[in-house]
C-alpha cells in the first residue's frame, strides 16, 4: 500500500510540474504574440494609372477615390480633380444617405502605396500616427511584419536579398523609409 500511495504521489507531482510548464510556456507565447499581432490586410483597388506604368508616381489613393465611368457608359467622364456631383435625394427626405463604404476607418489618414522589389505596402498616414492597410509579397518572397505604438515595419525576404519598409511617427508626422540589404 505504501509503494502505491508514494507511486501516485510521483504522478501527482509530475503532474503539478507538467501544469506549471505547460502555464508559463503558454504565458510567454502568448505575451510575444500579443505584440506582434496585426488586422488582416484589407485589399485596395488598382488604378488605371498603376496597371499602365508601375515606375511612375501615383498620386495617394483617398479613402472616398470612386472609380470614374467609361466611355461607353454615356456618362461624360470626370477629371480626377473634379467633385463627383451629390447624389440626388427622393422629395421629403430629410435622413442623409450612408456614403460609400471602403472598410478604412472613417478618420483615414493619406493611403500611400510603396512598391518596392519585395512587395507592396500600403499604409494610412495621420498627423500623428500610421496605420498598415496592406503588404503583399511578391512573387518567390517571404514577409514579416511587426507593429508597435510608434512604428511599422515590414521585412521582405528572397534568399540572401531584403527589402525594408520602415514608418516611424514617435516625435513627428509619419516618415517612411525603404530600404534593401
């Protein structure tokens, strides 16, 4: 009887180690993937301009950019600079209609896209802070993020050739920096 209650107490103490193990391996975890966890990347339309030349400079794609109509939609186009005309409301109505919805916050800073070998990035920029829309690897590239209260960085990797794409805004408005190792 003693051998078994000595037996049990050996799998009893085993198994307060093995919870106590298991507990401060899961908090440890837990706590660094806290800190570098991010939201989904939301996708953004591509523009006529992109498709046609990449290397060329964008004009920064707004929160509220509408696709402009065809030409063979009868509708005349609209320069890219022009207000789109309000849209009509039925007689009466004195509730104003929900405008388009983009998934971007409604206080959305500039969305600036930063095409580099690695991949693409996308961020919001504020006065005071950054916000990562997307990042995308390209084609035979790996990526990492981290993101914390003052900065983004995303890391682009294919063999032995990096890419970094750095925003900072801890003393200032957003600064973003690209770099390749």
């Amino acid at each position: 009887m003693a051998a078994m209650r000595r037996g049990l107490l050996h799998v009893l103490a085993w198994l307060l180690a093995t919870g106590a193990a298991v507990t401060v391996t899961w908090w440890g975890v837990h706590t660094v993937m806290a800190g570098t966890a991010y939201d989904p990347p939301r996708a953004l339309p591509i523009t006529a301009a992109d498709a046609r030349d990449p290397d060329a400079t964008a004009p920064p794609v707004t929160a509220t950019a509408r696709p402009q109509p065809s030409e063979s939609s009868g509708a005349p186009a609209r320069g890219a600079d022009e207000p789109s005309p309000a849209p009509s409301k039925p007689p009466g109505s004195t509730k104003p209609s929900p405008g388009p919805s983009t998934g971007a916050p409604a206080d959305a800073g500039k969305v600036r896209a930063y095409d580099t070998e690695g991949g693409r990035v996308v961020l919001s920029l504020g006065e005071d802070y950054a916000t990562l829309v997307s990042a995308t690897p390209g084609p035979g590239w790996s990526m990492q993020v981290w993101k914390t209260e003052s900065w983004i960085r995303v890391d682009f990797a294919a063999g032995a050739d990096r890419v970094s794409v750095f925003c900072t805004w801890h003393d200032s408005a957003p600064r973003v920096d690209v770099q390749n190792f």
